[in-house]
C-alpha cells in the first residue's frame, strides 16, 4: 500500500507518495490563501491521483506549532485552529495519520533516515523552524518545543519584526524571504534567495553582506541550542540548504565566534533529505506505531 506525506508551507504544499520505500509520485501546488480552502483541496488533490482506499496512512507537516492535532500558532500561514487529524481524517476514512510541526517532523525523518539518536534539524524556508532529536525521542512540550525560529538574535528599537509579533527573532533574520529584505529595501527590488545567491558570485557587494548577516544569526541560533542540549549534529533543510556549501561555509566560519567553550567541533551540514524532508516524513514514520 502507499504511504502518503504532505508538507503543507507558507508558499507551497508538496504531496509525495511512497510504496515499498521508495517514491512513486510527487506533486506540488499553490497552498491556497483562504484557509478553509486548505484541506478541502489536499482531499481533491489526492483523491483525483489516487483511491484513499489504497493508502495506508499520512504524514502532515505543519509550519506551526501542533497540540493534540490542532494547529495553535502558525504566525506565517493563515491555518491558525485547524484540525488536520480530524478532518482529513473524515474526508478520507483514514485515521492513521501524523501531525505535526514541520520541522518536527523532518527531524523524525531524518534521524531515522541517518540512524541518529542526538540531532537537531533546522528547516529555513518561508520560516525558520527546529527539531530537536534526543537519545532517539522528539524533545516536545506543549507543541512549542524547538521553536528556534523564536530565539532572539537582535536587540534594540531597530530590530526587525517576526511574524509572531515580536522583534528581534531570529526567523525575521534567516529565512528566504528575510535573506533578501535588506537588499530589497536598498535596491527597490523584489529578487529572490536563489537570485540573491547568484548576485553574490557576481561580487555584487551587497548581496555578500546580506547572505553573511543570515549566516552570522544563523550561527547564533546554533550556537544557543547546542548550548542548550549538547547536541554537536545540526542538519540544515528547507529551501535555503539548497545554497549548498556556499552558504553553510559562512555559518561554519561564523559559529566558533558564539559557541560556549569545548563546542567548537558541532557538525553543521547539509540534511540528508534536504528540501524533501517534509514529504519523506512518511516513508519513514507510517507504520512504525
């Protein structure tokens, strides 16, 4: 049978579909801005490639904070109250189905993808999410636990404002869409990472100072959950991980100048499932309970 994970973001919503461990399908399209619209059009989506029948189970990945299946807090996307459990689970006679935060979720993955029992992952797209794996479990506590995009990095009257409503978060100073604020601001551009990066081979000057100030917040986060849970593996997915080592060099150089002592050796890397983490959720994690 399949294994079905959805990873539902800011911009887009991505479907993958597994059988015996490997991908037979995938599809992407525009997450919808009308809330009540979200679910309703996952159902059609799916039902039009597939019979539910056949699918084992799900794999949600929410860009929120998630307590018993309800989305609480999600200061990026208009999903605030749903029940994703609940109602997918009606609309597709399925009851076997995991939701949980993005980042969450990917950190499930990917420590069962690496066989890691200490790690923490952090996913940079249209946010700045965190998991948190220790000795093999998920560090969770009232959904708001890794909630690292929340770490503030910036102090001061001129700190830039988070989603959430607060300033200085770091996920107002590393993320897609806050890599390319300064320059867009200077320039009256609207460009986006991946043209920012190209800028920046170019020599454009600005756009070198934009993705060495990401990196540099980037490694202050790091450096306050290593700090934190003693963890010296971070793995780093999402959509800005596809920059590659280009960008990770600047956060490797930046980070011994925030570490406490005797962490200096933390491995920052690339994730293993990169930008599909949120999908691949489900290969891994349905059918394990």
């Amino acid at each position: 049978m399949l294994k079905c994970g959805i990873d539902i973001g800011g911009t887009n919503i991505k479907i993958g579909f597994f059988e015996n461990d490997k991908k037979v399908d995938s599809i992407v399209f525009k997450t919808p801005k009308e809330h009540d619209r979200i679910i309703p059009t996952i159902v059609d989506v799916i039902k039009r490639k597939y019979n539910p029948k056949n699918i084992l189970g799900y794999t949600v990945a929410i860009p929120g904070v998630v307590l018993n299946d309800v989305v609480v807090f999600a200061p990026n996307t208009d999903i605030f109250g749903l029940n994703f459990k609940e109602e997918l689970g009606r609309q597709l006679n399925n009851q076997n189905i995991i939701v949980e935060n993005d980042a969450n979720l990917q950190a499930m993955a990917e420590a069962r993808a690496t066989k890691l029992y200490d790690l923490i992952l952090i996913s940079i797209g249209t946010g700045l999410g965190g998991g948190i794996i220790i000795d093999g479990k998920l560090l969770n506590k009232n959904g708001f636990a890794g909630e690292i995009g929340h770490i503030k990095v910036h102090f001061g009257a001129n700190s830039r404002m988070c989603g959430c409503g607060k300033l200085g978060c770091s996920e107002a100073y590393v993320s897609c869409k806050a890599i390319v604020k300064e320059y867009n601001e200077v320039n009256h551009t609207s460009i986006n990472s991946k043209e920012l990066f190209d800028l920046a081979r170019a020599k454009d000057n600005l756009a070198i100072k934009c993705i060495n100030d990401c990196a540099k917040y980037l490694a202050i986060t790091i450096a306050t959950v290593v700090a934190t849970t003693g963890i010296k593996e971070v793995h780093i997915a999402g959509g800005l991980s596809n920059a590659g080592e280009a960008f990770l060099r600047r956060v490797r150089y930046f980070y011994p100048k925030y570490c406490v002592r005797n962490m200096e050796d933390v491995k920052i890397k690339q994730a293993y499932l990169q930008y599909e983490a949120g999908t691949h959720a489900a290969k891994y994690l349905i059918g394990e309970e």
